[in-house]
C-alpha cells in the first residue's frame, strides 16, 4: 500500500523530520514502512496497518507542531508507541485540552484502571512508581470536564514529607502546598496549556488543597483525586471518602510499599483495601510491575527494592 501525506513547509517541516531525518527514520524502524520525503510531501509504503499507524503518526506529530516549534526523540518515541501497543484500544483513548493529544493505556492494567474509573463513582488504584496511577487520573478529571460531565476538579494530597522535614515553608497556603502538588501538576501541563490552567484555577474550576482543609465540604459535579493517599490516617481518609457529593467521582491513588506515616501509625490507604472491597459503586485495583512505563531502569529498581525493601528504614 502506498500514501501520500501533505507536510507543512518551512521551520516546521524541519522539525517534523529532525535533525538528519532522525524521526522519519523512527517512524521507518518502529513501523516497517519505507518512508520517503520530498517536497511538501511524505509517501509512506508497506503493508497497509503499518502505514495507517504511520499516517496517524504524523498526523498527531504534525498537529502538536502547530503549537511548539521543536520535537523531542522522547515525544516521537512516546507517540510512536501509543501506536504501536498491542494493548492500547481506541475505546480507552482519554480526550484532553492538548491539540492533537489522546492519552492512551500502554498496559492492559492501565486500561482495566480507567474503565474502572468510568463505570464506578469511587476507584482506589495502588501500584508501584511508574504505574501512571496519577497521571491517568488526571487525564480522566480532564477528560470529564472537557466534556462538561463534571464542573471541577478537585486535587487533594496529605502533606507528608517523603522521609526528611522540610520546616517552616513561606508564603500563603497555594505557596506551602505546591510542593506536595507538583506531580499533579506536572500532569494537568501534559494535558493543558500553563494559561488554561491558571484561569481555570483563578475560576475554582481546578482546586488544588491539602488533605487537612478537605472537612466539612461535600463536593458536588466534581472529580476529586486523592494522591499519595498511603500518607492517610484512617480517620483522614475516612473524612475525605465522606466528602463525596453528587454527580462526582472520586479517585485515590498510592502506593501501599512507601508509606511515610510516623511508625506505628496505621494507613488510610491499606485500610481501604481491606474494609471497602466487594461494595457496589467501588472498584479496587492493583497495577503491578508490568504496569510500569517509565525509564525502563524503574521497572528495575522497584524490583531490587521489593515490597519491603523499606521496612526497616
């Protein structure tokens, strides 16, 4: 089979192609198709999937050009193996604020989580780091509001410090807990643009609080993620699950090995799993090793630490 794709000129046709053609020759390697560019046009030949997944390739790399100058291996890497994945189905694609973007599961664990998400109002995911347990979450909180079946979102974490104080931190409240919120965020920029967010949060259309200032709020159209919810008292998770309102979801995410409460205190987040599992309108959910899609050397270093690699610490 053989397709002609239009390419734009200039700047941007440079970088569609990378330095040395270096993306079009991903784009060769990853998908057994020939590739050849010329003019203001692309022709892609080989077995017909092959060369459908190539063209959506460029399409998506083409479309996130409209709104950046430059591409990274890793961006073309990640959307070629979006594609690519066996286990990625275009009923779980996650729609979101980005031009040209779907946030795609890489692992059946991942797909299994975000349906959980869609068929229950409260979803408890733990796994280790790397899982996307976090990012999915805000990709499905986005997901929803983009498409108005939700009016807010609500980003809620308990303000523990991984193993180390950090004192006496300035500023107002948004100063103190950004910190703590930072992967958060560091996943709604994937997602939307620095300005949607600002006026989103200028308009309490996104809320970012820690745990503590979530009692004696009911929380109605919203979705509400709990991260890090492994640093919940069983009292704190108990009054955050209790804050669920109306036409919400909720979703908390942890990670039941990197508990960072004082010894001796119970976690919410373990306490859930046992006290909550086999109720209608909640799913529990556990991604594993396999699920992990960082660095591959994360995968590695989860599995040298272990379960209870930590418990003596």
């Amino acid at each position: 089979m053989e397709l002609n794709i239009a390419i734009t000129e200039g700047s941007k046709r440079r970088a569609l192609f990378g330095p040395a053609d270096a993306n079009l020759k991903l784009i060769r390697t990853a998908l057994g198709v020939r590739v050849t560019a010329r003019d203001s046009t692309i022709r892609l030949s080989g077995e017909s999937a092959a060369v459908g997944k190539a063209a959506e390739v460029l399409d998506i790399l083409q479309k996130r050009l409209e709104s950046v100058d430059h591409l990274s291996h890793e961006e073309v890497a990640a959307v070629l193996a979006e594609a690519t994945s066996q286990k990625s189905q275009g009923s779980h694609a996650i729609e979101v604020y980005t031009p040209g973007i779907s946030i795609i599961p890489k692992t059946e664990g991942q797909a299994k989580y975000i349906d959980a998400i869609r068929a229950n109002d409260l979803t408890v995911c733990v796994g280790p780091a790397g899982t996307g347990k976090t990012y999915l979450a805000v990709a499905m909180a986005i997901s929803m509001l983009k498409q108005s079946r939700i009016k807010r979102i609500v980003l809620v974490r308990p303000a523990v410090e991984a193993g180390e104080k950090l004192g006496f931190l300035p500023g107002d409240m948004q100063a103190k807990v950004n910190p703590y919120l930072r992967p958060l965020f560091d996943a709604m920029h994937d997602m939307m643009s620095f300005d949607q967010i600002q006026r989103f949060m200028q308009n309490d259309v996104i809320e970012v609080i820690p745990l503590a200032f979530m009692r004696g709020r009911t929380l109605n159209h919203a979705a509400v993620i709990l991260d890090e919810a492994q640093n919940c008292t069983i009292s704190q998770m108990l009054m955050f699950l209790t804050r669920l309102g109306h036409g919400s979801k909720m979703i908390v995410t942890g990670d039941d090995s990197q508990v960072d409460l004082e010894r001796g205190q119970p976690s919410g987040l373990i306490d859930v799993l046992e006290r909550l599992g086999g109720i209608e309108g909640i799913a529990i959910l556990r991604l594993e090793r396999c699920d992990i899609v960082r660095h591959k050397l994360v995968n590695r270093i989860v599995e040298a630490y272990g379960p209870t690699g930590l418990e003596d610490r």
